[in-house]
C-alpha cells in the first residue's frame, strides 16, 4: 500500500488485559496544489490518485469543466531531509486559453481534512454555478438499488479493513453497479478522486450515476456533485441544511440515512422509485 498505511507501536487494553503490538494506521500528508506554479490549496490527504484528486478539486470549484482543460501534471519540489520527493506538491497546467482560479477560488492556504469549505477565502465564492447542472437529468433508481449500495460500498473498501480510518466515496449506475470508489481520510477529497477518475474517463458531466459516501452529505458534496453533473448523491448519515437547500435549487436528489430499506429523501425525490 505504500504511503497510504503505516505502523506505529500501541499498548492494546480489553478489561484487564494489555498487550504491546503494532497498529496499521492510515496516513495522512499535505497535498500543495499549484496552478500554473501558483499555490492554489493545501489540503490534508491519504496520498494517492492525486491527480484524480486535484482534477476533481479544480472542476467541483469551477476552475476547469473538463479533462480538456488540463494541460499537464506533475509533481514538483517538496523533499524531505533525505532530500527524496515527498510527492506532495502537484503543479496543474491548464491548457492555453483557459483562464486562471478566480481570486475568490483562492483558500486560506489551508484545508482540513474533515472540511474543505471552512478554508475558503470568501463565503460568497462557495455557491459555484455549475455548466453540468443535473437538473435536466431524467436518471431514475428503485429503493432497492439504493438499499444496496452501503453495504456495496462497505465491501469494497479495502484500506479501511485494516485501518478503521478512512471516508470512502463511490459511483454506482442506476442499477447498482460498482464504477469506481476512492478512500481518503478527507471525505471531500474522497469525492474529488472519484470526480477525477470520471475526469479521466470522459464520463463529464456524470449523467445516470449514483455518488454514495460514506458519512454525512455535506454542503460540499452536494456542490462537488452538482458540479459533476452527478444527479444523485445518498449518504448513510445526515444531511446538513445547507446540502439540502443546495441539492435542491440544482435538481440534485438527496438521500440521507440510508441504511438497508431504510432511507430519507430530501428532494426531488421523484428519481426515486418505489413499489
């Protein structure tokens, strides 16, 4: 697994008893992303698909619309005291003619993993005008695909096995069938990985497709599936409000605390099919 996981000595306690072992953790590092050798963000992240990561980071902030937008990638400086890359600076060449991040894309240098809104240099930029809008999206699924896709999802989350750490992000089609999912210990930057991979498959905007994670559908995930053109985001826990009213003005459907047949539809609900 490379630098996704690594271990660390811990004293195990159960009841009475304690042992000495070593713990497989998921890592977590700074990802620098530079356009056009400017920084753009930081963000913590579980290394790998970081270029899935930073295309899905620039098209779910409006930068690029799609893969064509993207001149090259590649890492850049960043070396640790052995003077080896630490592969944690990716610098984004946009193709001639695409203009650079608007100043309000700019964040604080700074995102957590948890939370890549909370960085953002001004609020007024986070209700970003999508070009793949899902609101003409006539894609349907039964309550029974969706009562499927958690534990779908669970299964094949292979990282968390052994670290018990990591957020996870999928596309599924209207019938259920696995596309691609990506693990992160953000959550946000796990759906910019699967963003990135549709990137990559020129599959912009993301017609007929499910994103399901894995915690709470937060206000950015439901703009990062706006932006992708995703018509429909369902999470096993909560959403918040503002995911709500967003999912809402852009004909997102919202599905939240679906756990097996068990399920809340938040709006437009009628691409959900019952009985």
């Amino acid at each position: 697994m490379g630098r996704i996981t690594t271990r660390r000595p811990i004293v195990r306690v159960r009841g009475p008893n304690s042992t000495s072992r070593p713990d497989t953790l998921v890592v977590e590092e700074p990802l620098e992303i530079r356009v056009g050798a400017s920084p753009l963000a930081v963000t913590m992240r579980t290394p790998g698909h970081d270029v899935e990561l930073a295309h899905g980071f620039l098209l779910t902030e409006g930068v690029i619309t799609s893969g064509d937008d993207v001149a090259s990638a590649r890492y850049c400086d960043g070396v640790d005291d052995n003077g080896l890359n630490t592969y944690n600076v990716l610098d984004i060449t946009l193709t001639e003619g695409i203009p650079p991040p608007q100043p309000g894309v700019e964040r604080n240098f700074y995102t957590t993993s948890s939370c890549g809104v909370c960085g953002k240099a001004s609020l007024d930029a986070v209700r970003l005008a999508t070009v793949h809008s899902p609101a003409e999206d006539t894609t349907t699924v039964h309550v029974d695909v969706l009562a499927t896709l958690p534990d779908r999802l669970r299964q094949s989350q292979k990282v968390f096995d052994s670290t018990g750490g990591l957020h996870a992000a999928a596309l599924f089609d209207q019938y259920g069938q696995l596309l691609a999912l990506r693990e992160d210990i953000g959550r946000h930057n796990a759906v910019d990985k699967v963003v990135g991979w549709a990137i990559a498959q020129h599959r912009i905007p993301c017609r007929g497709s499910i994103l399901m994670v894995s915690g709470r559908a937060s206000f950015e995930l439901a703009q990062k599936a706006a932006m992708a053109g995703i018509p429909i985001l369902a999470a096993v826990s909560a959403p918040s409000s503002l995911a709500v009213d967003l999912a809402d003005e852009t004909g997102l459907t919202l599905v939240g605390f679906l756990r097996g047949q068990n399920m809340n539809l938040y709006t437009h609900t009628h691409r959900v099919v019952q009985g």
